[in-house]
C-alpha cells in the first residue's frame, strides 16, 4: 500500500476571510516523534509564496499537518493567520515527503512569518519559523530581464549617402551603446542595472527572416522631414509594426531648423487598472492600433557619433518607457517626473547662470548645486544612470502598458474598450 503522492500538496483551506479561527487551547506543543522540517521559500511575488519543506511522520497516522502563516512572529495575530491543511502528509509512512504549498490572497509589500506544523491528537510540532516580504507593487521580480526586440526604419532618399541609409554596423553598435547604459556596463556610481535590453528583431511582420535583423529601409524622393509632423503623416503610421510586439525607431533627415534635435519620442501609457502619476490611460490600445507612429524617431545626422546617438536613444528609450525629464523647462516644480529620487531644476534659471556648457545645476528648492548624471537630464551631462525610482516607472510601463514589447499582463484588459485618447504626448 505505497500509494501515498511523492509530493503532498495543498488543500488550501484559508481562514482568511475575517472569520477568527478559535484558538485551540487543548494543543501542546510536543515532541510526537515526527520531523517537520522549516520552510523554503521558492519564490514569492506580490500576493503569493510558494512554500516548501519536507515532513516525515515516522510511520505514524497524523491528525493534521499544514502551514501556519502570520503577520507576527509570535503567531498571535489570529486574523492574519492562515492555515492551510496538507493532503498525504497524513497517511503513515516512513519516507520523507516534500511538501510544496502555494499561498495566494497575501498583501502587497508585507513581511510574514511561516512555519510548517503536524500534529497527533492534542500535540503538535512545529518546524522552524522564517520570514518573508510580499514584495510591493512597484517592485517587480528581479529576475526578469526585459529583451525588448527593435526595428529601425531607416528612411532614405540617395542609396549611396551613408549617413541616411545607414549601414547595418552604425545601427547595431548604438544598440550595443545603448544596452551598455542600460546595463550599467559601465558600472558607474549613478548607474544602475535596468534588467532591459534591447535586440534587433529577426523576423519581419509575417514572420519572414530579415536580410538585416531589426532594420527596415525605406527609400523615399523626399529629402527632410519635419519632426513636429513626422509622427502624424499616414506614411509613417502605415511603416509602423505593431508596438504591442516590437519598438519602432525611425531614423530620417530632420529639417535644418531642428538641426540641434538628436532624436523625440512618445511618452509611454498607463492603464486604467493600475495608473501611475503623469502617464495617460493607453487601455484601448491593447485593442486597436493607434493612429499615428507611434515609436522613436532619431536624426540620422547624428549616426556618425556613435555616443552621442546612442545617448540620445537611451535618453528617448526612458521617455517611450514613461519618464519625463528630471528638469522643468520654466519655473520649479519639484514633481515634475513623478519621480521622488531624481533632483528637480529650472532649466531656463540655469542656462541663465551657468549657461549649457556647465554640468551643475541648482536644485529647486534647497538650491544645493549637483553635477548632472541622469540620462533624462540634457547636454551638458555625464550622462551615467537612471534612478532606482525612473528604473521602478519603466517596468511599470513594461508590466502594465501597451504599445511596449516586453513582460507586460496586458491579458487582463485585452476586453476593454474605449476611445483613442489622442493626441498624443512627444517628448524631446
Ligand atoms: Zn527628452
């Protein structure tokens, strides 16, 4: 009769739900021969653990074995306590059984203590208590990494002219430019790892391998385009693939008159489900294409200066993510990016003071002078992270939003329906 499962699982009772479970005060805790062995965490997100041991009832029938988890160490706290009952475990045998038990209802960024238990008529054994955090809302697993695939639009009139159709090497080197920032390569004081990198998509629309990976060339008779109209024109809304699945970059000659612009983005949305500050409602597009190109756009003149284009594609990659910049154009407001960690300064008093040469910036409140090295600052800068709080918003707007490529549960609102909020926000 060896017919017990290897593995017991729940049977997840949870008395959770406002009802007090009377304390049990006939139970002593006592030495019934068994082994309970402390809890495993093997994972936990924001409302839910897996939880793992091994129990050994020594050939013995058990009245009961389970887990208990509380908000107190000292599992007083009966409203947070749960008690989840473990099938198998019961049924006497003399092998260990690992126990996996999956607990689900948890709140957000809360510390709880487990302990796993079997019991033999009034005693009871406990194994060891541990701990652990749900993590919050805003944090999100750190083992996800955000390969995010990229097609370049690379917009062209003379074929010979390199600079506008741009070879194959010049691109992918600013995409490795670009990851080296966003990885922190560099593994400079102000930088951080934003666990996203980006990578040339290796197939076309219909799934067919392109001749270059993550390049698309157009070549059109029209020489210049205005940046302020670029995005709305039907051509590049019809070039456009779909944002839900890939980042579309163009690069193309803007006019003369925007000779200093190295490139402008789209700022990324939220959803009505889960908003963060400064960001629209983009749920309707988990539905519908939205009708303009929605994407980056980059000023091919820069290609020849590798770091300074890929500065630039870091810096407009954080706004199509999200951010805003870390400095108001005119007058102080400290909330500007919606960031807590990032230091707010008035652009326009600045250039006034230290002109656009300096790299110091005076804060707008405490008027503290700091160098600037954040890559939604502008020139001049050393431009060397992002903050834990702009890395925390661009996962949000991979986890949540549409029009990104990446982790995001867009699943969830795939019903919802709405108008197009248009327009749209772009950002220099
Ligand atoms: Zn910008």
């Amino acid at each position: 009769m060896k017919n017990i499962a290897k593995v017991a699982f729940i049977v997840a009772l949870v008395f959770f739900n406002g009802c007090k479970p009377a304390p049990l005060p006939y139970i002593t805790e006592g030495d019934i021969g068994v082994y309970v062995s402390p809890v495993t965490i093997l994972n936990s997100s924001h409302r839910s653990a897996v939880l793992s041991g091994v129990i050994n009832n020594n050939n013995q029938e058990l009245s009961l074995a389970g887990v208990y988890l509380s908000k107190t160490k000292e599992f007083t706290h009966y409203e947070a306590e749960i008690s989840y009952q473990i099938a198998g475990v019961v049924v006497p045998s003399k092998d260990n059984i690992p126990v996996s038990v999956t607990v689900s209802n948890l709140l957000p960024d809360t510390r709880y203590y487990v302990k796993f238990y079997a019991r033999i008529s009034d005693k009871i054994k406990y194994g060891e208590t541990i701990s652990f955090k749900t993590l919050s809302l805003e944090e999100d697993d750190q083992s996800i990494i955000y390969d995010l695939p990229v097609i370049f639009h690379v917009i062209y009139d003379e074929p010979w002219n390199k600079v506008k159709n741009i070879p194959a090497e010049d691109l992918y080197a600013a995409l490795e430019s670009s990851n080296k920032m966003l990885n922190n390569t560099y593994k400079t004081k102000e930088g951080i790892n934003t666990r996203i990198r980006l990578y040339p998509t290796p197939c076309d629309e219909k799934g067919v391998m392109l001749k270059e990976p993550g390049i698309f060339r157009i070549q059109n008779t029209q020489k210049v385009y205005d940046k302020d109209t670029f995005g709305s024109l039907k051509s590049t809304t019809k070039q456009m693939w779909d944002p839900n699945k890939v980042i579309n970059i163009w690069t193309y000659a803007f006019d003369d008159k925007d000779a200093s612009i190295i490139g402008q983005s789209y700022i990324g949305y939220t959803i009505s489900t889960n908003p963060i500050g400064g960001l629209r409602y983009g749920d309707a597009y988990f539905n519908s294409a939205p009708g303009y190109g929605h994407g980056i756009q980059m000023s091919n003149r820069y290609i020849v200066n590798h770091e300074t284009f890929s500065e630039a594609l870091t810096h407009e990659l954080g706004h199509y993510l999200g951010l805003y910049h870390t400095f108001t154009d005119e007058g102080c407001d400290v909330n500007n990016d919606y960031c807590d960690d990032t230091f707010a300064y008035d652009r326009q008093y600045y250039t006034k003071k230290f002109g656009v040469g300096n790299m110091l910036r005076e804060e707008c409140i405490t008027h503290k002078l700091h160098k600037a090295t954040n890559y939604m600052d502008y020139y001049t800068a050393d431009f060397l992270g992002f903050s834990p709080d702009q890395i925390a918003r661009m996962h949000h707007v991979l986890n949540n939003s549409p029009l990104v490529p990446g982790a995001n549960k867009r699943a969830k609102t795939r019903s919802i329906q709405a108008d197009l909020p248009i327009p749209e926000k772009r950002l220099m």
